[in-house]
C-alpha cells in the first residue's frame, strides 16, 4: 500500500482563535516614553534635592542659633563675675558713663593666681550700620607672680545696639539709678546693664558683693 496516499486525505483544522497570540516584540521602548521617564526621574531628583538642601539650611540655622545662644549666655555670666568682684581701694577705681566702664576686679587670672584687674568695657562701632561691638580689655595689675601682665582686649559681643549703663546709688533712705559713676565715694550698690544683641534685648543686673559687705560691716 503506498502510505503517501493514506495520509493525503487528512485535513488539519485551524486552532482556535482563543489560543492565538502574539510574540513579545523585540523593538524595546520607543523614544517617547524614554523621554518621558528621564523627565520623571529628574523632576524627582528635583524635588529630593531641592528637600535636602533646606534640610541642611535649617540645621546649619538651627546650630547658628544655638551658638550666639551660648555665646551671649557665657558673656553675661563673665560680666556678672567681674562686677561682682569689683574692688575699690588705693590702688584701683571704678569711672563709668552710660557707654563706657572701667574698675577694678579681684579675679584669678591664667596662672591661677588672685591678681587684681583693670578692666574696661566699652562699645564701638561696628562695619554694619546701626549695630557695635562689645569690646572688653583685661589687664592684670600687681599680681602676686610680680610680672605685669599685657592688655588683653578682645570683642566679647557683636551687633550690639541700644547698649546702656546704669549705676544704683544709695541716697538717703533711697536708692537712685543714675547714668554715670565719677569722683563717687565707694562703690554703686549695683550696676545695670541693658543692649540687645543681635534683636534679642539683654538685660544684666549685678550686685556689687564687696559694696554690700561694707554697707553691712559699716
């Protein structure tokens, strides 16, 4: 039998149209939507940085802040130690004006000894207008090491403005503020310091510690 035949009879039916499908096409993505997706990832990285970056500004303001903060704060404790020590004998002073102050102050310079302090403050303009700087000088006098010791004048506060002095002195039965301290006998009861430092209002008031001992010895 020839077997050509046999199978040339046989017709072979089509596949069912649920079981046709297309091949995945290798032609990858097209230039639109490789546009499109760079677009996407750099108005994302935009933003991400754009984020960032104020991060990073408000941390850095945030630590500047904090700064000046502990700056004004360990100022006005040096004030506060220096006043309160102020001295009045032979051989020291105390002259002030609303601006300007100097005196004399027992304190234990950097060789930890007890020296007495010739101490001036004072206020002077600054580059930028309306503001100044605090400016303080320390000079040792007759310490006990015998050497004397060179000023020392360094800024301790900057954009200082509406910087004034005041002295608290007893007159009878009551105590006057007043704005300057010349050829007084003794010491003022305290003294009163207000400025503001850079917009924030400061406002130091100290007793003076050696005034009131006599006050109370007397």
């Amino acid at each position: 039998m020839n077997r050509s035949k046999l199978y040339t009879g046989i017709k072979l039916k089509a596949a069912p149209a649920s079981f046709v499908f297309n091949l995945p096409s290798n032609n990858g993505f097209t230039l639109i939507e490789l546009l499109m997706s760079v677009t996407v990832i750099m108005i994302v990285m935009a933003v991400v940085g754009g984020s960032f970056r104020l991060g990073i500004k408000a941390v850095e303001k945030g630590e500047k802040a904090i700064d000046e903060q502990n700056r004004l704060i360990m100022a006005v404790n040096y004030i506060y130690d220096q006043l309160e020590a102020a001295s009045l004998d032979e051989h020291s002073l105390f002259d002030g004006t609303a601006d300007t102050l100097r005196f004399f102050s027992k304190q234990i310079n950097p060789m930890e000894e007890e020296a007495l302090q010739d101490i001036e403050y004072q206020v002077v303009d600054s580059q930028n207008d309306g503001e100044a700087d605090f400016v303080i000088s320390v000079k040792d006098v007759f310490p006990l090491s015998g050497i004397e010791q060179n000023e020392n004048k360094s800024i301790l506060l900057s954009g200082i403005s509406g910087f004034e002095i005041s002295y608290l002195k007893r007159s009878g039965q009551d105590d006057v503020w007043q704005n300057q301290w010349k050829d007084e006998p003794g010491l003022p009861k305290a003294v009163r310091i207000v400025f503001s430092c850079n917009h924030q209002p400061v406002r130091v008031l100290t007793r003076i510690l050696r005034q009131n001992k006599r006050l109370k010895d007397a």
